[in-house]
C-alpha cells in the first residue's frame, strides 16, 4: 500500500515514547514492503491534501499533541481525510481525544468541561468514521471512547520492545525504588508519596528519573536524564519499579521494560499495559481476568510480533 503517516510530531526527529512506539509502527511497515511517506503540520497544506487523495491508507498518529508543539493541522485537512475516508487512527495517549495535557477530567475533577471532547463534533466524527481507531491497551480504548461519547470496535496493538536491551542481567539490586517518567500529579507523584510513607519507606534507596514538574521531591535522589541505553542497568539495579498513576495510562512501556529486566512492579489498575486485549494477547489462565497475572507480564512473547500482527490485519481488511 502507498501510505500517508500522518503526526504533529515527527517520530524521526523527537524521541519520546510515544515516538519510539511509531518508529517500530512504520518500521514494521516498510520491511512489509509498504511505502510511507511520513507529514507533519510544518509541511505545506496542500502536498499534504494531495498525499492523502493519492494514497490507499492514511494512517493518523497523534495528529492533535497539543501540548507538546505549537503548530497544528487544521480543521480542514481533518474534513479531508474524513472524504477519502480510507483511513485509521492510532493513540499514544489521550491528545488526540482531548486537548488538555492528560485530560481535564483528571486535573480539575470537573465532568463537564466546557472544552468535553464529547461536545467536539468533528473530533468526535473524526474516530467515529475511522476504518479502525487503534489503542495501546483496552483501558486506553475504553478511556478513550468514554470521553467521545462513541461506540464502535477498536484494535489494540501492545507495543514491542527491545528484548535484547531489556532483560534481567542479575545485578546486584542496590535501589530499593525506581520510578521513571515524569514527574507529576496525574503521573502520580503524590500517590507515590504516600506509598513510601504508609509502607515505611522513607529511609529507603529511592531513586526518581525523569523531567520533574512537581518541584522539591521530598524522598530519594532525582536524576534528570539518562540516555536511553542507560536505562536498562538502572532498572536492573532496582528491587521494585513503582507506578501508581492518578489517570488512566495509556500502557507505560517502562513497567513493562522493568519487569523484564527483572523489577518486581508496584502497581495500580491505572496502568493500561496491565489489561489484557483479546485482540492481540490474553491471559490464557484468565481471559476474563480484570488484570493480567506477574508470570504473563514478563513473558517476552508479549512484546515482539504486535506490530506484524497490527499491519497484517490491515492488510487483511483495507488492502
């Protein structure tokens, strides 16, 4: 298939989570033998129309990442891509839905936003005619429809990862606590907090990697940034890697990542990477379990082959 990637952000040239997941995407798609040609807002508007009206699939990443970047696509290449109609959606995160950072749902507590994504007609149009709206996790998808007020089927693609950085090396595990991402309320910073303090903790080896927008941490030592090879020694040197977000998070590859090198977790139901999909993986013990058991979740057959399984159920069905 000739194929328009379609992002706010260019997956090549930022390197953020998200992005690491749509270069595997893309990726994947190429040595299918697809052709990409990837589009960001910064392109001209009109070879951007003409890629969409030449292409056999437009597939739509993340186009709405408000938060992060200052230039958007505007409501018409929107209506446009909703005329070829060939074309699917596929959510990092919760911006496209939503154009608060991590919903106003979550931050303010109030149910009705005057800026509801259930009151956007063309974002909500936008999912709605889809051919296939894509999601990381079920808990994301359900999240995700929830807040457009829709109902239709979705996939759910559960990322690959790197199972040859990530794995357990049998270090000497001398960091009680890791937490890595950032560092925020609707992250779960407090909720963290209150872990380490009910549970006795807070003379413990803690240690906290990532951007910080709470301030002052008031536990442990908070590295800013490692490289992304680095990642893997710091995990293995953890006896529990903690998440405990305040929304509902889209997957958290990082947990993942963790258990695989060998972390216990320290979790809550937030955590979308914890819910099973029938789509591409189920508990086999308890496929109508709420949550996926430990011994699943550091399975590595979880974490290769979902993006060939992703493109060959599009190639099944739009090709």
């Amino acid at each position: 298939m000739n194929i328009i990637y379609l992002s706010e952000i260019n997956p090549y040239k930022w390197n953020g989570g998200g992005q690491t997941i749509e270069r595997g995407i893309i990726d994947k798609a190429l040595s299918r033998g697809h052709k990409i040609i990837n589009l960001t807002p910064s392109d001209d508007e009109q070879m951007i129309v003409r890629s969409i009206f030449e292409s056999d699939l437009v597939f739509c990443c993340d186009m709405d990442n408000r938060p992060t970047v200052m230039k958007w696509f505007s409501p018409n290449i929107f209506n446009i891509i909703m005329q070829k109609r060939n074309y699917v959606t596929f959510s990092n995160g919760y911006c496209d839905v939503c154009r608060k950072d991590y919903t106003p749902c979550n931050l303010t507590g109030k149910l009705n936003c005057i800026n509801c994504p259930a009151k956007d007609e063309l974002r909500r149009q936008f999912f709605y005619n889809s051919k296939f709206s894509i999601f990381l996790s079920s808990l994301q998808a359900e999240a995700s429809l929830n807040l457009l007020n829709i109902h239709k089927p979705y996939l759910v693609c559960t990322p690959d990862a790197d199972l040859s950085m990530f794995k357990n090396n049998n270090l000497e595990r001398d960091i009680d606590l890791l937490y890595l991402g950032v560092i925020c309320e609707a992250k779960g910073y407090y909720n963290i907090i209150e872990y380490i303090e009910n549970n006795n903790l807070t003379g413990k080896n803690i240690v906290w990697v990532g951007d910080n927008l709470i301030g002052n941490i008031k536990y442990g030592k908070h590295i800013a940034k490692i490289e992304h090879n680095e990642v893997p020694y710091i995990m293995n040197r953890a006896r529990y890697f903690i998440q405990l977000p305040r929304w509902k998070e889209a997957f958290s590859l990082s947990a993942i990542e963790a258990s695989l090198c060998g972390c216990e977790l320290i979790y809550n139901e937030n955590v979308g990477a914890l819910h099973p999909s029938e789509e591409f993986y189920v508990n086999k013990e308890n496929p109508h379990s709420k949550l996926i058991s430990m011994e699943d979740l550091k399975n590595p057959d979880r974490y290769s082959g979902n993006y060939d399984n992703l493109w060959s159920t599009l190639e099944k069905h739009l090709s």
